[in-house]
C-alpha cells in the first residue's frame, strides 16, 4: 500500500480531539468546536478520542463560515470513528452541516443497518444524494476509518472505511452554501440524532487527496497526528563521561623511598 | 543515517569555543543527498545539498530563545530553543545542521545533524521543526 504524505495546502481544519473536556481546538486553522453537554475522553488512534455519549445528546459545534461551507467545490472529511452502539431507529449523525428542514447542506450518518451514509443536500433539503458503505460494514466496538468526499468536477460522491475501494454515486444536485451550524456528533441547532462512541483525529480538506495520500493518513490503521505533517526529530544524545585517570601513589611513594634510601647511603659512604 | 553530534562540535562545547548562550547558534536544512561525516566535517564549509527553496536563505535560521535545563530525572544537561518555522515554504528537506555561525563558513562549528527520518516537502504552507518536548541536543551519562 503507497503513500504519500498530502501537501496542506487544501486542508481547512484538523481536530485531534485530545482534550479531556471543554473547547476542541482545530490544531490547523480557526475552527475551534464549543462542548456540548461535556463531551469527555478515551484513547482511540492517536491519544484521547472523543467520547460521545448519546444518552447525553453531546456533541461538538462551530458557527457557520466560510472555511466550513462548501457549495459547488471538491471537499472531502476523515475521521476515525469506534461506535459504542449502533442506532435502533433514525440515526446517528457523525458529521452534519444543517439546521431543520430547509437549510441541510452536508450530513454522515451511521444507519440502523450498520451501514455509513454520505449524504448532499440541494436547496437545503429538496433533492438530496445519498451513497451508503452497506449494512453491517460499521460495528458496534470496532475502529474504522472513515473517508467521505464530494467531487465536484465528476459530480460524485463517495465513502470509503479503513482506506479500501471507495462506494460512488453520481450526484444530480450540488451541496447547499446555507448558514447553518457545524457539528461532529450531532446535528441541527437543537442537538439532534446524536451519535454514541469515539471520534479521533477528524479533518476537513476544500479539495480531494489521492489514494496513497488516503493511506497515508491511514498508516496501517494506527493513523496520523497532526504533528505528522512536519519533523518532530527525537532529542540528540552526546554522552559525557569521566575518563578514568592513572593514580600515582605507588610511584611516588617508591621514588620517595628510593629518594630517602639514596641519602642514606651517601651519608653513610661520606662518613665512612 | 542517524541525527548525530560532530566531534569537533563535542571539543568545542568542552573547551568552551562553542558558548551556546553567547555565540550564534544557526539551524541549516540539507536534502537526502548530504551524507554526514561526524570525523571529517567540522565546518559548515564542509555542508553540501544545503537546502534550496523559498523562503529558505542559505545558512538557515538562527535559534531563538534558547534555554538550558539540567534535569535529574534522566541525568543531563538539557539545550532547547523554539521550533524553526519557514512560513509559506516551498521546499523538501531531510535533516537540520545545528551549528555555530560565525559568519564565515570556513570558521562556522558543526554542532549537530538531526535526521527528519524522511523526506518532508511542502509548497506554500509553513515548514517547521518541532523539537523533542526534552529539547534539540542533551549532554548525558
């Protein structure tokens, strides 16, 4: 499996969602996402995870902008996701740009069956694009990486889990520009389907990366940092020892008594 | 090849010709195709496959706000300094030179080559060097 380590020059925002609690800092550009309903931690691909709590309708948010809006232009979202359950009815919203009825513009969802759903809306609601990674490919307690991208000169878009082939359908309607809040783990201004587990090192790219560049955020499932993207050399070691030195004493001492001898016998021979 | 400390950079910094509080210490870039000599290369003369690139400036940057720290936990001496940043760099490095400059290349000590372990390109975004949280380089037993 190549790869290749993606320039940055397309990246909009990369949260490694280390922080234990509170304010989720974009570790790339200004998205920082506010806490909802205290999202809390555990350890997933690169340090802490988010823990998602669905019970608690948590969830992670940001205002809109014009870094998080896409309208008509390649974008493309990874994220590493470890489902605590999968949904019994409706859904569980992973990644969701959308308020109510009317102002829907992007959404990634886990269904019923198990399955991740890409889905486009036009016009906020009216005609939409769903692709789907089929039933059962998301499990409850098992880690996946997930890609999800809008090409817009194909007009396409696709999903694709743990860094294989991509699922693909044509798309008739291109993605709204509405105004609507940002979310990971939930949707709507008023929290709506949440989603129930962990999430680590997401990311947003206005553009689309190759396969390797894909596998090389995959990294043979232990994924990337973000400090990934620069040199982070370990500390240089030079050792510093004493060199052991040669001790005179037994010299000295024989010379001295050599000395002392020495006298001794001149004095004698002199008196003699 | 591995980061490594030039001998004669070892000498310097215990006869004190290397003061790397005072002196002007300078963080260079090299591509694949510099090959260190911990034996032979003493100077930064003797550097070749420096880097080229925007903003990149031959000779590097020099390290700011560097600091010192014994640390008794691991028992050694500990140099550190703010990571070096090329801001909207267009360029692929492999490895840094951490040298004394003296503004003369044939007199410029060879301190340190810090291997990146690969290759690390970009083209229009910052280049930067994180340092270890320990520091650049540590004196220990």
């Amino acid at each position: 499996m190549a790869e290749v380590r993606p320039g940055k020059t397309n990246l909009e925002a990369w949260w490694e969602l280390n922080e234990e609690s509170g304010t989720r800092v974009d570790a790339h550009g200004s998205n920082d996402l506010a806490d909802n309903n205290t999202v809390l931690y555990d350890t997933l691909v690169k340090g802490n995870a988010a823990d998602f709590e669905k019970g608690n309708s948590e969830s992670l948010s940001i205002a809109d902008n014009a870094s998080l809006s896409v309208a008509d232009v390649d974008f493309m979202f990874t994220t590493w996701l470890k489902p605590e359950s999968i949904p019994g009815a409706d859904q569980d919203m992973i990644i969701a740009k959308g308020g109510g009825v009317g102002t829907r513009e992007y959404q990634a969802y886990i269904t019923t069956t198990g399955s991740l759903a890409w889905v486009i809306y036009s016009s906020g609601e009216a005609g939409n694009t769903v692709v789907n990674s089929g039933a059962g490919t998301i499990i409850a307690g098992t880690k996946v990486f997930v890609v999800i991208k809008y090409d817009a000169g194909a007009s396409e878009l696709s999903v694709s889990l743990d860094a294989g082939s991509f699922t693909t359908a044509g798309s008739a309607v291109t993605p709204y520009d509405g105004s609507s809040i940002f979310r990971l783990g939930g949707r709507y201004a008023a929290i709506d389907s949440p989603y129930d587990g962990l999430m680590d090192e997401t990311n947003f790219w206005k553009g689309i990366l190759t396969q390797d560049e894909i596998n090389w955020l995959y990294n043979s499932g232990d994924g990337r940092a973000y400090s990934d993207f620069h040199p982070t050399p370990s500390i240089i070691a030079g050792v510093i020892a004493v060199i052991d030195p040669e001790i005179g004493t037994y010299d000295t001492r024989f010379k001295m008594r050599a000395r002392k001898r020495d006298t001794a016998l001149t004095a004698r021979v002199r008196n003699e | 090849m591995a980061s490594l400390i030039y001998n004669i950079g070892k000498k310097e910094i215990l006869s004190g010709e290397i003061d790397l509080t005072n002196d002007t210490i300078k963080c260079a870039m090299v591509t694949s195709s510099y090959t260190p000599n911990k034996d032979t290369h003493e100077h930064f003369d003797d550097i070749d496959n420096e880097v080229v690139g925007s903003p990149y400036v031959a000779g590097g940057s020099e390290l700011a706000n560097k600091a010192f720290n014994a640390d008794n936990t691991n028992d050694r001496g500990e140099f550190d300094a703010d990571d070096v940043t090329w801001a909207v760099a267009t360029l692929t490095a492999r490895a840094a030179i951490i040298y004394k400059d003296t503004g003369t290349p044939a007199t410029s000590t060879l301190i340190a080559y810090v291997d990146f372990g690969d290759d690390y390109s970009t083209t229009g975004e910052d280049f930067t060097i994180e340092w270890d949280s320990e520091g650049v380089l540590y004196l220990g037993e």
